[in-house]
C-alpha cells in the first residue's frame, strides 16, 4: 500500500547552471528521509532539463520530474504551483535551485512545525551565503537579524516588518509551510513570473495566518552574478531599498490585497503609506531622507 511522503520539497528551476546538482544533492543528503523531490522545470534548455530527468529515474518515486505541458517557459509562480499541485506531503518545503540545505534542515524544521500546531508555516534565518566563492569581498551575514525569535509570530506583525525594511522576509530555501494551507491560501500569483513572487504569498499568509520564527539557520542563499536578484540589478530593474518599478507593482498589489480583504490594521496602512511614499509623492520622498539641517536650509529657501 502507498504511503505519502510527510515532506514535499519543491525545487523549481530555468537553466539553473553550474550548482543545480549541489542543491538536489543537499536534499538527497537530509538526516530526515520522509520525502519526495519534485524538480519542477520552468522550461529550461541549459541541460538541467536532463540531469533532473537522470536524478528522477536514479531515485525512481522518490525524486520526481514536472515540466509545463509542452515544456513551456511560465514563470515562477506557475511553477510552483506546479509543484503544490502536485505534492502529497502534509508540509512544503521550498529550495531555489542555486541554494543549499544543511543535513539537519528538514529533520529539525518537521519537529519545531509538529510541537507548534497554531503555526502556518515555519522559517528561520538564511545565511545569505557570500564565502562559497574564493575571491569573494563581502562577509556572509543571517538575514532577519532584528526579529525576536523562537516564538509564533502573530499576524500582520511578519508583513509589517518587511515594510518597513525590505530585506526583512524569510530566504525561499528557509521556509516550510502545511500544504493545505497554501492551497487555501491560492498557492503564488501566476501574474508575478519573477520578482517579488514570494511577497505575494507571503502576504496572503501573513495576513491570515500566524508564522513561527526560528533563530537557527538551515540554508545557504547563495550570492552570484547569475541568480534572481541579481541579474535584476544588473539590467536596472530593481536595487535594494531604492524605488523601483518592481517594488510599486508588488506595494500596490498588496494595498489593493488589504483592501479587498478589509483588513484595516492602523500600524500596517501607517508602514504601507511610508512605502509607497517614494512613488506617490517622490519629492516629500526624497526631503525626508535629506539631514534635518538640510531640510531647515530648503524650509528658508522656501519662504524668502
């Protein structure tokens, strides 16, 4: 008789390159073995295509390989929601396709999730991973490092953070959540294909839902030219902590989010005002981040 699997890890992936191999091994090297491996491909034509297919048939039902009818390119969000329809585990557990697990990261994370049943999902703090490189010139640090951890995060209290300071969201690699509970949640926004994806689902489960905070880290979020992020910084679409097309889309889809739901928390439409400031009113944006004698020499300019 089948048995399904406790843990669904869902790795999706676009011609992923050179460390695609070195995260599906840090799942095949969990101390935890209650699970299954979905590679859920995006389309990709670098050959990782193959080497999933090669670990899907190396690991028969453990390891499986999802594509997009006709292989097609669709996107982030339509990929992970490729895989949460195809999961059968109680938990999702999510992987970027450059990143890499510990050994203990499943085992740990299952147990802390089981003894917390109010709590939706569980995170905790990514190393945002810079040393993997020899001729690296930035020290690694742990993100979320301003949150009181170790604790059930209440609702609203996760999205109010990241508000105010954007690199304040759980790492994809560090996050875990009940499956069912994303798939009452509507899984990820198909509309958002790449940047701020996860913030949509984020949101959607931060309003709703409490969260659990970790202050243990399982993941290395790897830092290179090739990832996400980066490769947005470098065509100019978005920079951390600057306003940026990207960053109104995902502010306005989350205040029309708010508003659908009539959620009408004070702190959060206070925070939400101050973020899409910048966007709204870029003159007051930028007064406001000038020194406050800077501001007295512009008031006197002003009145004479």
């Amino acid at each position: 008789m089948y048995s399904a699997p406790l843990v669904s890890v869902v790795v999706i992936f676009y011609n992923p390159g050179r460390f695609f191999a070195e995260a599906i091994d840090s799942v095949l090297s969990q101390t935890f073995t209650d699970w299954e491996l979905l590679l859920v491909d995006d389309g990709s034509t670098d050959g990782s295509k193959e080497l999933a297919q090669t670990y899907a048939k190396e690991h028969s039902g453990r390891v499986i390989y999802l594509q997009h009818p006709g292989g097609l390119n669709r996107g982030m969000s339509a990929t992970r929601n490729l895989g949460l329809a195809q999961a059968q585990g109680q938990y999702i557990a999510l992987l970027d396709a450059d990143d890499l697990w510990l050994p203990n990261k499943l085992a740990e994370q299952v147990r802390t999730l089981a003894a917390q049943p109010t709590a939706a999902a569980l995170f905790g703090r990514s190393k945002i991973w810079h040393s993997w490189a020899d001729t690296a010139t930035q020290p690694d640090w742990l993100n979320l490092g301003g949150l009181t951890a170790d604790r059930v995060v209440a609702p609203l209290e996760m999205l109010l953070h990241w508000l105010g300071d954007e690199s304040f969201q759980p790492c994809t690699s560090e996050f875990i959540a009940r499956t069912d509970i994303l798939r009452k949640l509507g899984g990820w926004d198909e509309s958002f294909k790449g940047l701020y994806e996860d913030n949509v689902l984020y949101t959607r489960l931060f309003t709703h839902y409490p969260v659990y905070a970790a202050s243990a880290t399982w993941s290395l979020y790897r830092q290179h030219p090739d990832n996400c992020c980066h490769q947005a910084m470098a065509r100019g679409e978005w920079v951390l902590g600057r306003p940026n097309p990207a960053k109104e889309r995902i502010l306005l889809w989350i205040e029309r989010y708010l508003h659908d739901n009539s959620i009408n928390d004070p702190a959060l439409t206070k925070a939400l005002a101050a973020a899409l400031l910048p966007f709204r009113n870029p003159v007051l944006y930028q007064a406001r981040q000038l020194p406050r004698r800077a501001i007295h020499k512009l008031r006197s300019a002003l009145v004479k």
